[in-house]
C-alpha cells in the first residue's frame, strides 16, 4: 500500500506532537492552519497557511491527503463538512459539532444518564434575574471557549454590572461545583469498536489554566471505576474513531460529574509519551489512519507540569534535568502570559 498521508488541521503543541507520532509510524503529515507562525510547522513535512473558510485552500489541502484529523475543536462545521464529502475527517464531523457547543455537549452528556453540572441557557441579561438558583456560578460562552477564556465567576447578580459581557455571543451559565478534584480519561477508540483506555490522570489548574497532571490518580475504586465507565460510555454512543478526553470533577462528597469532552488529544495525557508504551497521540494516528492497535501499557508512574509564560526560560537555558525528566519545548516565537510553552514530565 503506498504510504498513508495525514492531514492535521490545527498547528499548535497538540498538532506537533501528533507529527512527532506520525513520524514513527511512517505515517507523513501535511499540517493546515490559519496562523502563519504555528509552532507545528517544526514537525510536520508539510505546513499549509490559510483560513478556516478559505475553500480553495482546503480543496488544495484536502486533495493531498488520505485522511484528515484535527488538533483543536473549534473549526467551522461547514468546513470539515466540505472536507469529509471527499476525504474521510476523523472524528466525524457530527462529533465535533455537538461538542464544540457547551449546551449541546452537556445536553448529550444528560442523555447518556452521565451526571454533569447544573447548566441553563442565558440568551440575555435579564435572564439572568431569574438565576439566582444557579449562584454561584460561572458564566461561559457556549462556543470557542478554551484555557479558560469567555468564563466569568459570578457570585451575584449584581456582579455583572462590573462586567462587561456581549449578550450576543450565547452562554451557559453552570452552577459552581466545591471541587475536591479534577481528573480526566483518555480513551482511543478504535474502528472495530474496540478502544485502549488510559488510567485516570489528576489535574491541578491555576486561573483555569491546567498546571499539574500526574497518574495515578489519588481516587477511590468506584471514582476510578466509574470514570472510565463512562469513558467508554460517551466513546461508544459516538462511535468516535480517535483519541478523546473526558475531564471530570469530583466534588467534596466524591460525586463525580462530567465537565467536558475534548474531541482530540488532550494536555492532561502528554505524560502519555513517556509513562506508556503507546501515547495518547500514537493511539490516535493508530486509530485514525487505520492501523494496528497495540495494548497499551503503563511503563511508569508519572507527573506533568505545564511550563506557562516566561517559566520555560531558565529551562531554555539550562539542561538541568535529571535522567527521568524530559523538557518539552513547543517552540513558539513569542513569549505571552498565559501562554503554554512547553512541559515537563517527570517518571517517579
Ligand atoms: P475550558 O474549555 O476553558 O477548559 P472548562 O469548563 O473546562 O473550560 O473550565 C476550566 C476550569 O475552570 C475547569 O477545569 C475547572 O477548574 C474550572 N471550572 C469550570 N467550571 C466549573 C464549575 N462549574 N465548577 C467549578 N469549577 C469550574
Ligand atoms: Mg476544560
């Protein structure tokens, strides 16, 4: 068979160390994307610039490649729509659309008789005066939204006075769970409706932002059970083909609700690399471009710090590292706040 080509929509991290993956398996990748300094464009064999509606610009990219996979979920429906009348898209079109709306993710969530948080729809502001069940909240966008950006914690109705929020856009407001803990799943399901699973990784954010990941999972047996029951569950019901990622909380009653669902790999599994035989971003090629599934193992227990801002300067510098470190550095040409980096993960 000749060689298989990946098309890889999204440059970021995620779509870099899906080339990285991609290279071991002789699979070549031609990345698109509409920022023209996207740090991918370091790994991939080949980097297309251009926008997300750009229709020529997609047909040219679509008729270079076998398959196309996606690193970010916010691309316009219409355009992996287009894409998938001539290539097959992995995970479907119809997956993306449901879970880039945080409305309509948690509503199929609730479906699948999953426990997610309380959510209602907010189309104006004087919904809001009718809320107050549902305070203390956050209020977010119900598209676009990641790392925390569109969330406004609310406390009070009379907060929003002090915001400045654009009713047009379309929210949710979600009451605020008293989290104990974060932790999220990693599943890769396969096209013969067989999967790999990962163990449960803990998560630790700042500002909203994930810092910290480490497995295993401080969590009793029915939260690790649970977890990953329902893992499979929300992978199955989509029929998902791919790396998918479950967030989840867990309350100060060890109630365990659904936050979200990232329709790709995710940060939380990038100790994948190093602790497994097999990555979150291996599996993913794996299952996305049809090829063998291999049982995947833990080699290692293992921590992840996300390396946000100037943190990765002194780690430019120096190789400081110890033998069970590994630096990752996602090569980005400009430092920002907020920013992620690179990342550090530690075998312990
Ligand atoms: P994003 O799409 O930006 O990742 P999330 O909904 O996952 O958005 O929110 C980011 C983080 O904010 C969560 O991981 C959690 O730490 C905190 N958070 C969000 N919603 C809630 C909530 N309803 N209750 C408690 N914490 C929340
Ligand atoms: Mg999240």
């Amino acid at each position: 068979m000749a060689e298989k080509i990946l098309g890889i929509i999204g440059g970021g991290q995620l779509g870099s160390m899906l080339c990285m993956a991609a290279k071991k398996l002789d699979v070549k990748t031609i990345i698109y994307c509409d920022d023209s300094d996207a740090p991918a464009q370091n790994f991939c064999d080949e980097f297309i610039f251009g926008n997300y509606d750009n229709k020529d610009k997609i047909i040219d990219f679509t008729n270079k490649i076998n398959v196309v996979t996606y690193e970010f979920e916010n691309i316009p429906y219409l355009t992996l729509n287009e894409i998938n009348k001539i290539k097959p898209v992995l995970p479907k079109p119809s997956i993306n659309r449901i879970i880039q709306h945080r409305l309509a993710e948690k509503d199929f969530i609730n479906k699948l008789n999953i426990r997610t948080t309380r959510y209602v729809l907010v189309e104006k502001k004087s919904d809001l005066d009718t809320l107050e069940d549902f305070l203390p909240g956050i209020l977010k966008t119900t598209t676009m939204g990641y790392d925390g950006k569109g969330q406004y914690p609310i406390k009070k109705i009379s907060d929003l006075q002090t915001l400045n929020i654009d009713f047009s856009k379309g929210y949710i407001l979600e009451k605020l769970v008293r989290l104990k803990k974060e932790i999220s799943v990693i599943i890769t399901r396969f096209n013969t409706n067989k999967y790999e699973i990962y163990e449960p990784i803990e998560n630790t954010h700042e500002n909203q932002i994930l810092k910290y990941s480490k497995i295993p999972a401080e969590i009793s047996n029915d939260i690790f059970n649970q977890s990953k029951e329902w893992a499979i569950n929300i992978a199955e019901e989509l029929k998902y083909i791919g790396t998918l990622c479950v967030e989840f909380f867990i309350d100060r009653n060890d109630n365990l609700y659904v936050n979200e669902i990232a329709p790709r790999v995710h940060n939380s599994g990038h100790l994948t690399i190093n602790a497994y035989n097999v990555s979150q971003f291996e599996n993913h090629i794996r299952a996305v471009c049809s090829l063998e599934k291999i049982p995947t193992k833990k080699l290692s227990n293992a921590k992840m710090v996300n390396l946000i801002g100037n943190e990765i300067e002194p780690y430019r510098l120096n190789n400081k590292l110890s033998q069970n470190q590994f630096f990752f550095d996602y090569l980005k040409k400009e430092i920002k706040d907020k920013r992620k980096m690179g990342h550090i993960t530690t075998l312990i």
